[in-house]
C-alpha cells in the first residue's frame, strides 16, 4: 500500500511487516521506468544520492506522478519526458558533451544506460557495459596497443571468426524452418539477472539472489565465477554465453574479493573457490585491476572506437537489418517490441512469457535511430575548443612555472579563493585570495591573471599550428627539406616562454620589495597608500606617454626594415616586453585597512600540533578552532566580522572542516560533531546533527565527502574511522601499524572514494580505500604539512616541511615531477579548472603555480 501526503511517500507491505518512508523535500528527481515491458514504474532519485524504484497497477503511475508535482517539492526537477528516450537523448546534449570530453566515457556509458531504462533497482534491466580489453594471461599490459583491445564494433558473441559461421547457419535456419519466432543468433543474452548476479556473486544481496536463482543453493563451483580470463574465453568460445560487463568492473574491487568468507565449494580439479582469480598484469589486486579497466575504458582507443558498440546496443545496429548484418539478433522476448502483454489473455501463457523477460535479459530502449559520432579527438577538441571543454589530466603536465609573492607578516595557517562572478560580497572587484596568518590577522588580496592566460592562449595557439601542421603531413606528402622548414616555424619555442616568464618574474621582485615596505610600518598606512597611488599615477602617465612615443618609433622602423632578419625580431619583442613593466603575469595587493580590523586576538591552544587542520573556509565564511575556551568561531569574510562563537565540545576543538551546508568538528574529547551550515544566513544551527564516537584518544583532522556520504577522521590513536554522514553510524576503523598506532596527522577523501592519510611522527603515507583495502604506502625523506588530490582522483601533490612540492601519481605513488621551492609548505591549493596551483610557505609567502598542459 502507498500512502502519499504533504511531506512523504509512505510504502506499507501487505503483510504489515516492511514499512518504507520517503521525505518529499529529498526527492530530486523522478523517471518513468517500464517494468517487464509495462511502463507502469517510477524510479526517484533523492538528494542525499539514494534511489528507490516503485511499480504501480496499469493506470496508477501517471496518477501519482501527477500528485507529486501538484505537492511541488521543494528540490524536485523535471527536465525532461522521461518517457521518450529519444527525445531525452536529444534534449540533454549528453552526447554533445561527451564528444567535446565534458564527460568522460564511463559516465557517458552511465547515462545512455539511465535513458534506456537500466537500473540498479531492476536486475532484469541492471546496467550493461562492454568487454574492454581481450589480453589476461601476461604478466604487463600496454594500454597504447590495441591490440590488446576487444573489437569493438561486433557483438561479444561475434568476436570469435570461427564462430560467425554457426551464427549465420543457425540465423538461416531458424528463418526456413520456424514460424513460431523470428530467427536469431543468440539464444541467451548478453544481460540478464543471471548474469549480475553471476559477476556479483561475493557480495550481498547478491549473494542471496544467487542462491534464490539457484533454487536455495550455490551453483555447481566449476560455473561460478573464478577467473577473469577464463570467463572471457568462454565468452568468445562458447556460444551460449554472450555476456558483457557490468559498471562494477570499472569501480567497484570489492565485488572480485570474498571478504565474507562463504564457502562457495570445490571444482573437479581439488580448487577451493575463493577471492576471483585476476589477470597476472594486475599483481594480484582487486584495485589494480579495476584501475587498469578504468584507464582502459577512457583511453584513446576506447574513445576512438566506442561509438560502434553503442550503436549495437542502444543504436542503428540494435534492431532490424542492420542488427542481423551485424550478428546481433537476440531471441525475439528480448526486444519490447515484439511483445504486447495487455493482449495475452492466457493467465499461463502471460505469466511463462513474464518469467522468460524476467530471467533471461531485456534489449535496452533504442536511443539512436542513425549511426552514433564518433568522439572527437583530443586534438581536435584542442583545436576547436581550445582547453576550455578538454579535461586534462595532471599527469599531461609540461610546464610548471611558478611566481613568489610576501602576501603576509606571519605564517600563512588557511587560505580561501574567492572568484567575483560567484560571491556576492565581491561582486564588481578583482577575485580574491583571503589569508588566516599565524598572528591571528585575516588579509585580502586581489589577483590577476591576465598574463598566464595570455601565455597560456599563446602556447595554444602554437599546438593548434602543430596539430595543423600534423594534419597537412598525413594529407600530403612533404619532401624532406619542407618538413624541415615547417617544423622550424611551427615549432613551440619553450625557451622564449621560459625568458618572457624570467622577465616577468624581474618585474615582480620590485612589486614584492614594495608590498613588503608596506608592512614595516602600520601607523603610516594611510599616509603611505596616498603617496604610493600618487606615484603609481604619475609613472602610470609618463608609462603611457613613453609607450605611446616607443610604439610610434617601433612602427616606423618596421616599415623601413621589413626584410629584417628573424632573431632580430625576437630581440625587439623580448626588449619591448621589458620596457612595458605594466604587464604584470599576477598581481596582489595588501589590504592594510582589513588588516587593521581583522585581528581575531585569541591565542591558540599550545599543545596544537597541527594548526592548519584548525581552520578552514566555505564560500565567505571562515570557521577556526584550537582555542582554549574549548570553542569555536564563525566569521564572515565579507564583513570581516565575527558572528558565531560556539560551545559544545568538552574539550579544545582541535580540528574543523567545512563544505556546502556541513561542518565537521573534532575536539581532544575524542569526538566528531556534524553541524547544519546554513548557506544562505552564513550561520552554524546551534544543535549538531551527530556525535560521532570511537576515538580513544585526541582527534587530530577530519575530513568529508557528500557525495559518498562518508565522514572520516583520524586520531593520536593511530587509528582512522569512517562514520555515515547521513545516519552518523559507525562504518569501519583503519589502523595503518597495529604495532605502533602512530598519530594520523593529515587526512583526505578522494572524490573517487579512496582515503590518503599520513603520519609525521612515521614519516609514511597511505592510501586506502574507503573499504579498507591498503592500495600503497609511501615513506617520505622529509616530513609533510600538507597535501592535495586533483579532481578525478589521480594526482597527488605533496608539500613539506623542506620545501619539495611533489606530484605523484595516486595509485601507484610513482612520481611525476619533483620541484625544490624556498621554505616549508604550509598549505596547497587547487584554482578553479586546476589551471593555478597556490603553494603557500611557512614564512607569509605564496608561490602561484602556472600549470601548462601540451597534448601528448
């Protein structure tokens, strides 16, 4: 029974046992779902990432579809007919997107799915995604050849030559001699329930599932899944199975392990089944082999190649005579259009032909009618689009250049970076970077740069003559000496880059030396700003005019010397550049007025060992603890004002992390509070959410992800603990060394689910996975104070207490580049787009970090 009212949707089982609430506030947004070819289902999505699926009678769902709008919930959003995939497919521009790489291919995959009516809530309908790679037997893999790839363009039952033969005989022949059905190749399918729970079989529920399919048992151990490579084989050699993948393969590492330790028998050969055997290239780990799968999938040849496979199973070649030129007709029960339950009469026939769609796999919804595109290159993205859509990844990382700034008095503690068009507060002014320094002072500094983006377009604008140049070599052939001189002028020339960047870096040191004049002397602020904007004017002046006369001469002596030499051009571009010293690469400037009014004036707690985990900012909010009050403090950055002073730990609150509308806190009571952070009033609601328990002793950082729904937090104890944010129930505790239990001191939760925690009393890094599972370790040669994850999840970037800022890949910990700066590293952080790195040292001083991306 459904019960829908003002506030929620309530599910009553027949029998009373199972009631089920949902508020209508989460629900974000719903699909028309068909169930066993009746589009009869309704499929929510709920704000806090969860999902449910309901089937209603002939007639209901439109009914309560249309109440649930009438009650008009406050995040619900429509956007489109969900019950036209292809109008849907159209409207979203999903496939525009992916071809400029907005989306990468896995999410692609995941909405094409979404829109075709597969869901993890409906085993007949789960996901479906393809076989990527075909070599699992050596001990490396090289992920550039592709020969390592499956075909893409045919069905996974038609990759085997010697089986296209009995294909087309048993095609031929069902066609001649049945008239029951249509004739097809394949008499299974390549996605069933059979086939997720088969894949799935070590994780719950799917381990229940696979004995309820089973009739109360576990399959005989020689069919169950046990290894990688022996599941492909009989994929290509066995013409009853036909399966593709599922999405698990591409994140999930869990589900090739049997950390529930159920006793899944032994084969005919002695062999305990146990965690599935992988191939030899991935070492024996879960997380390798679906790193490597994931990598694959996104890589050139996939991207390159995909669009063949989707037009098997959700396009052109999905159905009709292209499908039967292509190997890829299923039994007819498979394809919705073929069956019409409402005409079935026959209480028995209807319910045999349910149990058959039901069990024995559904053709997703037809999303294309005409041939899918190709996905662009990158390349040609580049020289489209630029590097506005393209999604770089650090490890295509070229050129690092860097500028250092004095922006404070005293250690720099937290940093916020605020972009005028999203803050209202700055609305109209340059972006900001606000800084919380050891002294307790909040400065603000405005920054341009205008200079990086124009090196930046101007390095663009040299790949786009080499990506042409590329394109006329393949379309002609050049004679040698051509090539030569094509390649001379189309050339990137890095050294003149690096020199106007060294020329720039001149000009700066002077701008450094007079922000530091400004710190020396306080009283004389205002009297100093006067003059120094009366001097700025006057040399602003006599700039213009000198410029003016210089561009006239300059001018002038190129209509005289137009057949001048080429290097000698490059010296007068390169002396202009120095003349012209108002082209400054970035600028920051010292607000002495807000320093002056900032000063917080209370003294952290002493015994604090990590103080940048006291503070952190959101939006134009500072939070900061570590006070011996036992409290801690909001402050709003826009006013430059506190607002909030809050008790409620029974001992020094130690650590503080802010993002959207939470706060996390964590105090030397050894507990973790969750806060409500009201966004729109920039105010903390006064009662927590959540008293997060477990620690025996103080914790140290603490960190969360909303997406994941995960808090995480790390202690003196030496342990790590993993709590629900939405429940606040206790998840798992990771100790790194048992033995030793040393100090979590740095903590972070990728965006892709993975944990990197560090000891400084150990000098060793980890990475788990939020499951627990040790992925690697690293001891580092000098102690960090800070790190940063790129967004997809790949790159991490290490600063410490020498100096040394280092990028290392997260998986592997292999590093990428290594730089030595000047002083320790206190604190990272990534810009928008991560085009800037900010490094910002011990002593008041950040380095801003260009970072150059050249395609590969």
């Amino acid at each position: 029974m459904l019960i829908l009212n003002n506030e929620s949707i309530r599910f009553i089982s027949e029998n009373n046992e199972k009631e089920k609430i949902w508020l209508l506030k989460d629900i974000q947004t719903i699909y028309k779902r068909r169930y066993l070819y009746e589009k009869t289902a309704l499929e929510f999505f709920l704000v806090n990432h969860k999902n449910f699926f309901l089937n209603f009678q002939t007639g209901d769902r439109e009914k309560v579809m249309e109440s649930i709008i009438d009650l008009n919930p406050k995040n619900l959003r429509i956007e489109f007919d969900t019950s036209d995939p292809i109008e849907w497919i159209e409207r979203s521009k999903y496939t525009e997107q992916w071809q400029r790489h907005e989306m990468s291919n896995f999410d692609y995959l995941m909405k094409l799915n979404t829109i075709a009516g597969r869901s993890y809530n409906d085993l007949s309908q789960y996901p479906v995604f393809p076989w990527i790679l075909s070599q699992y037997s050596k001990s490396t893999i090289d992920l550039n050849n592709p020969e390592n790839y499956r075909d893409l363009s045919k069905p996974i039952g038609a990759l085997n030559p010697d089986k296209i033969n009995d294909l087309v005989h048993r095609y031929h022949e069902l066609k001649r001699f049945s008239s029951d059905f249509p004739p097809f190749h394949y008499g299974t399918h390549y996605s069933s329930p059979g086939v997720a729970a088969y894949y799935l079989l070590r994780i719950e529920p799917f381990t229940s599932i696979s004995i309820s399919i089973q009739g109360g048992k576990f399959d005989s151990p020689d069919r169950l899944f046990d290894s990688i490579e022996k599941t492909w084989e009989n994929c290509k050699t066995n013409s009853t199975d036909v399966k593709e993948l599922i999405p698990e393969f591409f994140y999930q590492p869990e589900f090739l392990k049997n950390n529930n330790k159920f006793d899944f028998g032994i084969k005919q050969n002695s062999e305990r089944i146990d965690n599935c055997k992988l191939p030899l290239w991935a070492n024996n780990s879960a997380e390798q082999f679906i790193k490597i799968n994931q990598q694959a999938l996104e890589s050139d040849y996939v991207s390159n190649n995909i669009h063949k496979w989707i037009d098997l199973i959700f396009g052109e070649k999905q159905t009709g005579k292209k499908a039967e030129k292509a190997y890829n007709v299923f039994y007819y029960l498979s394809y919705e259009h073929n069956v019409n339950l409402s005409k079935i009469n026959d209480p028995k026939e209807l319910k045999s032909i349910q149990i058959q769609i039901e069990n024995f796999g559904q053709t997703p919804l037809q999303l294309f009618k005409q041939p899918h595109p190709q996905r662009l290159t990158r390349q040609e993205v580049f020289h489209n689009y630029g590097d506005t859509f393209i999604y770089w990844r650090m490890s295509d990382t070229k050129i690092f250049k860097r500028f250092t700034f004095e922006i404070a008095k005293s250690p720099i503690l937290c940093v916020g970076l605020f972009l005028s068009k999203d803050i209202d507060a700055f609305v109209g002014v340059a972006d900001k970077i606000v800084v919380y320094e050891m002294d307790q002072h909040v400065t603000s500094h405005s920054w341009f740069t205008q200079y990086f983006e124009e090196t930046r377009r101007r390095i663009q604008q040299q790949e786009i003559k080499k990506l042409k140049q590329q394109q006329l070599n393949q379309n002609e052939k050049l004679n040698e000496n051509q090539n030569e001189k094509l390649n001379e002028n189309e050339k990137l020339n890095e050294n003149e880059i690096e020199n106007e960047i060294e020329n720039q870096n001149e000009i700066e040191i002077e701008n450094q030396n007079q922000n530091q004049n400004q710190y020396e002397n306080q009283n004389q602020i205002d009297n100093q700003n006067q003059n120094q904007n009366q001097n700025q004017n006057h040399n602003e002046n006599q700039n213009q005019n000198h410029n003016q006369n210089q561009n006239e001469n300059q001018n002038q002596n190129q209509n005289q010397n137009q057949n001048e030499h080429k290097t000698t051009k490059k010296k007068d571009r390169k002396q202009k550049k120095k003349q012209q010293g108002s082209a400054k690469p970035l600028q920051v400037h010292f607000d002495q007025t807000v320093y002056q009014k900032s000063s917080i004036g209370i003294s952290f707690d002493p015994d604090i060992t990590n103080l940048t985990n006291c503070l952190c900012i959101n939006q134009i909010t500072l939070f900061t603890s570590g006070y011996c009050d036992e409290s801690f403090k909001v402050m709003n950055l826009g006013l430059f004002k506190q607002i909030q002073n809050i008790t409620h730990h029974k001992d020094v609150v130690t650590c503080i992390q802010s993002k959207s509308n939470v706060v996390i806190t964590g105090s030397r009571d050894t507990t973790v509070i969750v806060w409500r952070f009201n966004t729109m009033e920039g105010v903390i609601e006064e009662n927590p959410i959540h008293v997060l328990c477990g620690h025996d002793d103080e914790v140290v950082c603490v960190d969360f992800n909303i997406d994941l729904g995960i808090v995480c937090s790390g202690s003196k104890d030496g342990t790590c603990i993993l709590y629900s944010l939405q429940k606040g129930s206790y998840i798992r505790t990771i100790i790194p060394q048992k033995s030793e239990r040393n100090p979590i001191n740095l903590l972070k939760i990728t965006n892709d689910g993975n944990l990197v925690l560090y000891s400084e009393q150990k000098k060793m890094l980890w990475i788990y996975s939020i499951n627990g599972a040790l992925i690697g370790s690293l001891a580092t040669d000098n102690v960090l104070k800070c790190f940063q994850v790129s967004e997809n999840g790949e790159t991490l970037i290490l600063g410490d207490d020498h100096g040394v800022l280092n990028f290392r890949y997260l998986y592997s910990l292999k590093s990428i580049a290594r730089f030595q700066l000047e002083g320790e590293i206190s604190y990272l952080m990534m810009t928008e787009g991560e085009k800037y790195l900010l490094v910002f040292h011990g002593k008041g001083s950040v380095s801003v970090g260009l970072l150059l991306y050249i395609l590969k």
